[in-house]
C-alpha cells in the first residue's frame, strides 16, 4: 500500500471510530506531536487521543490534499467535530507524517479554527 493510502485508511478510521484500523497504520513507537497541545508516544497513548474527552460524537474529516516525498506525507484538510461543553470544533489542518517500513513512525499535527 503506498504511503498516501496508508493515510487515507488512518483518516477514515478517525471517521468511522475505528481503533484498530488507525492503530494498524502506525508504528509501535509512534510519536504525536500538536505543538502547544500534547506530544504523546506509543500506541496505548496514541490510543487514548483518538477520541478525546473533550468531544463527544464522531469526527468529519476531510482530506483536501496529500502531497508526497521521499517516506513523508503531508495532509492539509478540515476537521469539524462537537465539543463536550456545547459548542462545534471547526478547524483546518496540516498533518506532517513520517513512514518507515510503510506504517506512520511521527506525526506533526497543526491545527487552525476556522472563524
């Protein structure tokens, strides 16, 4: 499967709720960092960040653009999703994954919201 496949499947996986097949996109060791939110290691914490206490329901992810080079893939689309405390998350992002071996090793996430 070729990189920007693998991410296909990952996205929709955050758009099904689906666990198991985002975690099957990833290394054991996966780093993901959101600069000024979280950086977090490995599946289990990964994991735990797939669906966020602070949001409720299932996300609508929409990729714009995936554009590839070497083992690194950059996503740029829009996330709109509710949050807990009655209101709607409506951002867009630029996620930079790293690959080895074909399965995400990092990934760098930048998030915007949308006025």
């Amino acid at each position: 499967m070729s990189n920007k496949k693998v991410i296909e499947t990952y996205i929709n996986g955050f758009n099904k709720s689906d666990h198991a097949q985002i975690l099957s996109c990833l290394t054991d060791d996966v780093v993901w960092h959101m600069p000024g939110l979280f950086y977090k290691t490995g599946k289990a914490e990964f994991d735990k960040e797939i669906e966020n206490d602070a949001f409720e329901g299932r996300p609508v992810v929409t990729i714009i653009r995936l554009v590839e080079e070497g083992n690194i893939v950059v996503a740029e689309g829009s996330v709109i999703c509710k949050i807990k405390n009655g209101g709607i998350l409506n951002a867009m992002f630029c996620d930079v994954f790293h690959f080895d071996n074909g399965k995400i090793k990092q990934l760098t996430g930048y998030l915007m919201p949308e006025k």
